[in-house]
C-alpha cells in the first residue's frame, strides 16, 4: 500500500498541477468552457453563467493548489477529500457530456491538448482509481519537509496561483496555444492541403427486398439493389484532416472579405466579441493608435459580432474613421482573450497581438 500511495501521489499531484496551470494560463478561455457546461443545452444552469471568470479562477487556483499540497504532503486529510470531491464532480461532467453528446471538448486541459468527451471520461476514471488509493492509504501521506516549510511553500503556491491569474487576465495567456498565435498564418490555418486525409464513412443503406427490410453497406455509393429504398445511416470510422481555423471570417453585408483583406501587407484589427459590455477605457485607447495605425499606412478594420446599431454608436461614440466588420462570437473570443484586443498583421501572419491594457506595447 505504501508503495501504490507514493506511486498515486505523484501521478495525480503533477497531473492536477500540469492541468490545473494549464488552465490558469488561460482562466478566461476555461470561463468559456464553463459557459457552455451552464448553457440551457447541457446542465442547464443557466444563472451561473454570469460567474463563470469567478468560478474558473477558483477552480484552476484550488486544482494547483491540491497538487502541490499532496506531493508535500500538506494537510493528507483536507487535500485527499477535495480531491476525490473534484474528481467526482469532473468524472459526472465529463460522463454526461460524452453520453449524451453535448460539449466536443471537455476544457481539461484548455488549447494544450484537445481530448474528446469519452477520452476525457476515461481520464477522469483512472484518476478516481489513483485518488481512492490514497483516499484509502491516506495514513501513508507524510509531509517531506517540517511544518514551517511545508506551511510556508503551501502559502506561497496559493499566492502566486493569485497572481498568475490576475496577471494574465490584465494582459494575455503568457503562453498562447490557439491558432492565432503570433507567427501563425491565419490564411494557412483555415485552409486543407490537397493531399490531406479524407474522412472514412460507413454507408448503411435500408430496402425493402420482397416485403422485408435488408441492410446494404457501403464506402458511399448507391448500392444495385432491387428493391424500394426506405433510409441509409452514415457513420465515421476515421476523421479527416481538420484545419486549425474554422469558424473565422471576415463578414460584411455584401458577403465574405476574408482572403482579400487578410492579403493586406500592413493590416491591423481591433477586435470586440461584443462592442456593448467591451471596456470603455480599452475602447478609448485604442483610438489614438488607430490613427497612428492608419497614418502609418496600415490597414484598420474592427472586428465584431455585434450588429450594427452597436457598431455605429461606438464608432459615433469614440470617432472611429474605420469599418467594423462581422465575425463570429466564438471565433473572436478565441482569437484574443481580451475585449477589445488589438492585432498586428502582414499577409495574413499574426506579427503582435496585444490585451487593451498594453496597448502601448504594440510598435508600428
């Protein structure tokens, strides 16, 4: 037992802090997350979504902090039934997503790593096997430093989780694991390579042959058969390749300016997943470096997925001399964790991405 405790431990300790750091990254995007699981569609909790930034930050400090209380084997007790309260909890969503199909990516470890509903469920499974062990060893869990230390790392782990949060919530994810990363090609990352791998399908065609409903299954094609159709299922044995960017584009009402305005040489876009609850003061910082954008020779646009009412208040609101264009919410929430953000590009590369609050750190 002794060895099965120290073997658990150090699993799940350095798992819970690697998932729960990766999402303190990026406590917004984990928010978002956490939206969805509230939305009428799924838990249907809809009167915590207004607090999801409060409870993602909360969760992802106290999944940090967990980790690092049980591999210094601060208060056993304590950290060992908020585990296994955790992992049931998870356990559940991951299960219930994954069983009844609701949410394609459970967020366990944000942009890092994409795993689906049901791998996400084994995952929280065999984590529930490792917490019982220690759950049912707990006597076994001994700190590996006298009290002072072991009370003084316990203290500091928790104020710098704070912090860490606070800190990229002010500005971005320190570390950006998004297809709209600087560096990337946003026109590469929506298009497929004309020898990427196709999707692999399994066609189940339904006749009636003779007065009794047969099954034909095919690759895709229309079976021969003599007999009157009734249905046909279809069911995918192997994904095909999936560009990275799938939902960004860059509307107006006369139809779609996404290749033609990411082609610009010199381009910036502010962008605003919703102009109405944006900051004002970011709002209004961004108003001197458009003008200086645009007598440099760049390219502005906004980008948003507000309507136009909105649109045309804030540009009244704030002077702006630039169009804003239509985008949608989901997409713009994941190409930068601010609102607004603010992007520099050339020919479709992200060269400077920058939150409202560093504005001043954008160089043109």
């Amino acid at each position: 037992m002794k060895i099965l405790v120290a073997i658990s431990r150090i699993l799940v300790g350095v798992l819970f802090i690697i998932s729960g750091l990766i999402k303190l990254n990026d406590p917004l995007g984990f928010s978002y997350k956490l939206q969805e699981y509230f939305g009428s569609d799924v838990l249907n909790i809809e009167f915590l979504i207004p607090y999801a930034l409060g409870i993602s930050v909360i969760v992802v400090v106290f999944e940090v902090v967990l980790g690092v209380f049980l591999l210094i084997g601060y208060k056993p007790k304590f950290t060992v039934w908020s585990l296994l309260g955790m992992i049931v909890f998870f356990t559940f969503l991951t299960f219930y997503s994954a069983y009844f199909d609701k949410v394609k990516d459970c967020g366990c470890f944000g942009d890092a790593l994409k795993l689906t509903p049901w791998e996400s469920f084994t995952k929280d499974v065999i984590l529930l096997v490792f917490i019982l062990v220690l759950f049912y060893g707990m006597k076994h869990i001994k700190p590996i430093f006298a009290k002072l230390p072991t009370t003084i790392i316990a203290l500091v782990s928790f104020i710098w989780c704070l912090w860490f949060g606070y800190h990229v919530l002010m500005h971005l994810p320190t570390v950006d694991f998004r297809a709209y990363k600087i560096g990337d090609n946003l026109i590469e990352n929506m298009s497929t390579p004309e020898d990427a791998p196709k999707a692999i399908q399994e066609f189940t065609w339904t006749f009636k042959v003779d007065g009794e409903e047969k099954e034909f299954v095919t690759n895709g094609s229309y079976p021969t058969v003599d007999g009157e159709y009734v249905g046909v299922e279809t069911k995918v044995i192997k994904e095909g390749y999936q560009p990275s960017i799938l939902d960004f584009s860059i509307e107006t009402d006369e139809g779609d300016m996404t290749q033609e305005i990411l082609a610009e040489e010199k381009l910036v876009i502010i962008v605003s997943y919703s102009l109405d609850s944006a900051e004002k003061d970011g709002l209004a910082a961004f108003m001197a470096k458009a003008k200086e954008a645009t007598d440099k020779g760049y390219k502005v646009i906004g980008l948003t997925a507000s309507g136009a009412e909105a649109k045309e208040r804030i540009k009244a609101d704030y002077n702006f001399d630039f169009k804003f264009y239509s985008c949608d919410e989901k997409a713009l929430k994941t190409v930068v964790r601010a609102n607004p953000g603010i992007l520099e590009l050339s020919k479709g590369t992200v060269k400077q991405k920058v939150h409202w609050n560093d504005i001043n750190d954008l160089k043109l």
